[in-house]
C-alpha cells in the first residue's frame, strides 16, 4: 500500500474517534440525537463548555498528582561531591600499592581522555573493585573524589530498591542524567555505586528477605523489589547503552539543513565496589561498562606496618615494634587494624595516661580476636584443669606444626563463652603441609587428658586383621 493513503486512513481513523466522541458527549450531558448534533454544532459545544472546561482541569489534577508521586518516589538518595570538597587522597590509602597503582592508571586516562581518543582509544567507562570487607574499596573511592578534579555522585545499591515497579528504573535514569548534566559543565563526572551486588546482582534486587517467589510475583510484579531485573537492564543500558543527539537544534539541523546530527560525547567514569564480585551479571562486569577489574585483598606484611604507622603516626604513643605488631596481626584486613589502634587507645584512655604503649595495643588484639574478658571464679580443680587443658593445646601445636606457627598468648582468663584460651601465631598464611590433620591432631592431647582425669577414659579395642 502506499505510505499516502495509509497515512490518510490514519487521519480518517482519528478523525472518526473524534466525532463519536462529541456525539456520545451531546447525548449524554444533552440528551441530542446525532442528527441534532450535527445540525446544530455550535449549540452543542457552547452546552458542552463548562464540562469540557471541569474535564481539563480533572485531567490537569490527576496528571500532576501521579507526576508529583512518580516525581518524589524517583528521588535517589545520591550525594554530589563538587570539585575541592574532599580532602582524602591516594596518601591516605595505605597497604594496597597495585590496586592504587592501577586505580591512578585509570585516572590519568579518564582525566586526559581527550588525548586518549585522538590516539585512537576509547576512555574507561568504568573500575569494580572487589575483594573482603574492610579492605579499602570505599577508602579508594574516596581518593578519586579527592583526586579527580570533576563532581562526584554517590549512590548506595541498596538506594534503587522502591516499592512500586519502575521506580528503580527513574533513579537509575536521573542519576546519570544528573552525571551527564555535570560532565558537560565540568568536563567529567564520576559516579560511585557502593555495594553494586545490591542492585546488579544475577537476580536483580537482593534482599535480606527469602519469602515465597510467588506472592513476591504477585505484590512486586515478578522481579522482587521495585523492579529487580528491570533495574539491572536499565543500568546496562545507562553505562553502555546508545547515546542520540539531543536538544531542538538536531531537528532543525536534520530538516532545514539536511545535517547529521552531532552525537554528544559524556565523560562519565562509573566505580563499583562489592564483596560479592561472583554474583554480578555477566553482562554488567563485561569490557566497555567494567572495563579495569581491581582487586582490594587483604595487607601482605609490609602492607599491614605501613597502615599501622599511618594510624599510629596521628595518636600518641611510646616506641612501638612494628615489624614484630605486623607479624602478629597476619589476615588483618586495614579496617581491623584501625579498630586495633582506636581499641588500644581507648585502654590507655582508661588507665589514665595521654599515650598507648605496646600492651594497649596487646589487649586490643586480643579483645579483636576472643573477646573482653570477663571475671570469673575458678576453684583450685578448675584452675588446674583449665590451666593443663590449654597448656596441652599449645605443647601439642608447637610440637606438631613448628615450623608453621608460634604460640603467642596461653590464658586461663574468661573471655566470651571459653574459660582459657591458646592462641598460636602463625608465621605465614600459606601452607603446603597436611595441615588438617596436624591441627586435628593438636586438639587431642587436651581431650585425652580430659577423659583420664575424670576417670571416663576407656580402652579401645583395636581389630585385628583378618586374613
């Protein structure tokens, strides 16, 4: 068929909506036959003024009130830092040399992406760091909205969970229309989801609550809270997604001038940060949305002694051993050894001294680690039980995995639910030994002389082989 006459059937099809619409108006407010109707339109629409007036302004109310509520329910709970608003810089993250080395690489790029494209690259879109909690990844984010000269936007994952289906959906769209409002003002922009998996998981949303998948189907729509999946396409689409002129100007270039239209360029860097990297969609952490994977692990040894003389350079304190503290806080992520110093700190607080000395920092590890201790009564059987107890735990540990750990505290003091404690130091963290069995084999020596103190030991029958 011809596109004329099609678009002709199209105005005719209107056309005719629109009469049956002023003939069911005439007969329902007037009581006019169409014949009447027609005869006579000017009557009719002079009749039909005042409801037609009552119907605009019922139309104008409803369109504002579900505008307004959309308009309020998409507000995102994300924060802009501007430019020389934050202090925190790359010096202030210690114990992580790759990742910022990495981390700065990006930067560079994204703040000279200008450059980068003339020689024939396209910018980053953006960095996920991953790793254990505590280990940094935020502190990271920090240092690039210290660094990067450019406004940055910050938005939890959590954040686009809403009550209603598409919600999610808007405040995934206003936050980087917001991010590209700033990237066309200040030549940048960058945008950081903290805790990712929230919201770009497998399966959309994630929540705390595992309820029937059904009745979440039926309130929510199919996709959990506010959306799920929908929400995971639309920040697909966001990052990496297609990118049309805008504005009036592309439509009279288009008609007048018969021009291509300019397709806008956003420097936008998005950052991701997540301990659960093995649960996002494939798709999300593709190259061209997360093109530079860093991952923010746990403090080597020389890691762990330069943050703990960063925390310790900003307290009072006497001489600390620095070496011989990182050696003993192996597996300590920069979280823990923060709370370590803020923990000794207090104790020195409590003893009455303006300075942490070396035991501060002892009783701070072990509360970290077993908890506060707790006064206790011990009979002098008990003593001598608790004491043999753990003495056996440690000769036992050092006798069978010497070369793998040192013992650093032996305790009959309560601390949470045990009545001793001993605590070995193990000199590395990785282990090509049967250590299992070496650690089975330490926890039995206690147990053995457990049974024969209080007379419940028995003999075992060993079978003997048959032939």
């Amino acid at each position: 068929m011809d596109p004329q006459y099609r678009r002709y059937g199209r105005w005719l099809k209107r056309a005719a909506w629109i009469l049956a619409i002023y003939l069911f108006a005439a007969w329902l407010f007037m009581g006019l036959s169409p014949s009447q109707s027609i005869s006579d339109p000017e009557l009719v629409i002079s009749q039909l003024r005042p409801f037609m007036l009552q119907a605009m302004i019922l139309v104008f109310f409803i369109i504002i009130q579900f505008g307004a509520m959309f308009w309020f329910l998409s507000r995102g709970n994300d924060y802009v830092i501007y430019p020389n608003e934050y202090d925190t810089s790359f010096d202030d993250v210690r114990g992580q040399p790759a990742a910022v080395e990495s981390t700065q690489e990006v930067l560079r790029v994204f703040e000279g992406f200008k450059d980068f494209k003339q020689m024939g690259g396209y910018p980053p879109h953006g960095i996920l760091f991953e790793g254990p909690p505590g280990t940094g990844k935020t502190l990271m984010a920090k240092a690039i909205a210290g660094a990067s000269g450019v406004p940055f936007l910050f938005a939890t994952g959590s954040g686009f969970a809403a009550m209603f289906v598409g919600i999610g959906n808007l405040k995934v769209r206003r936050l980087f229309k917001k991010a590209r409002v700033m990237s066309d003002k200040y030549g940048g922009s960058v945008i950081f989801i903290d805790e990712i998996d929230a919201v770009g998981s497998r399966g959309g949303v994630t929540t705390d609550r595992s309820g029937d998948r059904s009745t979440h189907r039926i309130i929510m729509g199919g996709m959990g809270m506010g959306g799920g999946m929908g929400v995971i396409n639309e920040l697909l689409v966001q990052m990496d997604g297609f990118t049309v002129p805008r504005g009036l100007w592309r439509h009279i270039r288009r008609i007048a001038f018969r021009a291509k239209p300019k397709v806008p360029f956003y420097n936008i860097l998005v950052i991701g940060a997540t301990n659960r990297a093995a649960t996002l969609d494939a798709a999300l952490v593709r190259p061209g949305r997360f093109d530079r994977k860093i991952h923010v692990g746990l403090p080597d040894a020389e890691g762990r002694q330069d943050i703990l003389e960063y925390y310790l350079a900003k307290v009072r304190h006497e001489p600390i051993d620095y070496p011989k503290l990182s050696r003993m806080t192996v597996g300590y992520s920069p979280a823990s050894l923060k709370n370590i110093v803020n923990e000794a700190l207090l104790f020195a607080l409590q003893d009455g001294r303006d300075a942490l000395r070396w035991d501060d920092l002892w009783q701070a590890k072990l509360s970290e680690e077993i908890g506060l201790k707790q006064p206790v009564k011990y009979s002098p059987r008990e003593k001598a039980m608790v004491a043999v107890h753990e003495g056996a735990h440690a000769v036992a540990s050092y006798a069978l995995e010497r070369e793998e750990l040192q013992i650093q505290v032996i305790t009959i003091q309560k601390r949470e639910s045990a009545l001793g404690s001993s605590r070995p130091r193990r000199s590395r963290r990785c282990s090509f030994g049967p250590r299992s069995s070496s650690w089975l084999a330490s926890r039995c020596p206690s147990r053995v002389w457990s049974r024969r103190r209080s007379g419940t030991a028995r003999p075992r029958r060993v079978p003997r082989p048959t032939s």
